[in-house]
C-alpha cells in the first residue's frame, strides 16, 4: 500500500469515530460489558488517543508516549473525544506528510509496545488497531441500546474506498 492508502483509510476512520460519537450515552461512561473489561470511557479513550499516539511514535517522542500511556485521562464524553480524535489525527497526518518515500519504506521506527518498524507497518498495525477497538466501541454501544447498524460501520466511506 503506498502512503496515501493510507491516508485515506485515516480519512475514512476519522470520520466515522467522529460520527460514533452522536450516539454517546451521557451518563453510561462507567458502565463495562463485564466486571473484566473496559468501561465505556476507558475503551473509547484508548481508541480515541491512538491516532495521536502514533504521531508520537513517528516523531520518535517515546518518553513523552509512556507518560502520556501510564497518566489519568481527562477526557469526560464525546465533546473531550471528539478533540482528542481531531489533534492526533492531524498530528498523524503532520508526522506522514514529514516522510519522505524513502522514509516511509525503510526507515525504522522504535516503539515501547512491539519491536521497531518501518512507518508503513506501523501504520498497519494503527489501523488494524482502530478498526478492533471500533468494534468493540459498537458493540459497547449496541449493548447499551443506541441505534448503531452496518450503516454506522460505513459511515463516512466513499466509492472510491470500496473499488
């Protein structure tokens, strides 16, 4: 996949986390599927930071990734979200857009969570990220009765993406 692949599939999921985030049941952030998972905040505050992580990780600020990985959250529903989503991804966009052709193919990246990779894999592994948790995210949301479908899944999907 070359890098603009790549690009689009973020458009497309920012988009859609953002969408995601209409159906927010304020006053269910506490509640977990089970007494062993996330809460509903927890979750979406994982898949919600993670654009923004990975900025990190291609800026090479790991110091600042493990700080930010092990602090309190101040995130408090979908407004806090929803910013969140928007200043990872453009910082996402701002670390790819860095990256030479070259860089993207080849240059390694270190990271505190697997071995170093190049940009293009760790992009893989963000996406592939993303794309679990927001299943988690509907589920969550299914469970605690709001209107999500297939067509929440797709939402914010172009043409083009499926050709």
């Amino acid at each position: 996949m070359k890098k603009e692949d790549f690009v689009k599939e973020l458009q497309f999921l920012h988009k859609n986390l953002s969408h995601y985030l209409t159906y927010w049941p304020a006053g269910k952030e506490g509640w977990k599927p089970a007494e062993n998972s996330f809460s509903l905040l927890e979750l979406a505050c994982h898949l919600y930071h993670l654009p923004g992580d990975y900025a990190l990780i291609l800026g090479g600020k790991l110091k600042e990734l493990e700080e930010k990985s092990t602090g309190e959250r101040e995130e408090k529903g979908a407004d806090d979200l929803r910013a969140v989503l928007d200043h990872g991804m453009a910082a996402l966009f701002s670390a790819m857009a860095s990256l030479s052709d070259e860089e993207w193919e080849t240059k390694r990246f270190p990271c505190p969570f697997y071995p170093s990779a190049t940009a293009k894999k760790h992009l893989f592994q963000l996406i592939t990220h993303m794309h679990h948790h927001r299943g988690q995210f509907h589920l969550y949301l299914k469970q605690l009765g709001q209107p999500v479908d297939t067509g929440t899944v797709y939402y914010g999907q172009t043409e083009e993406q499926f050709s």
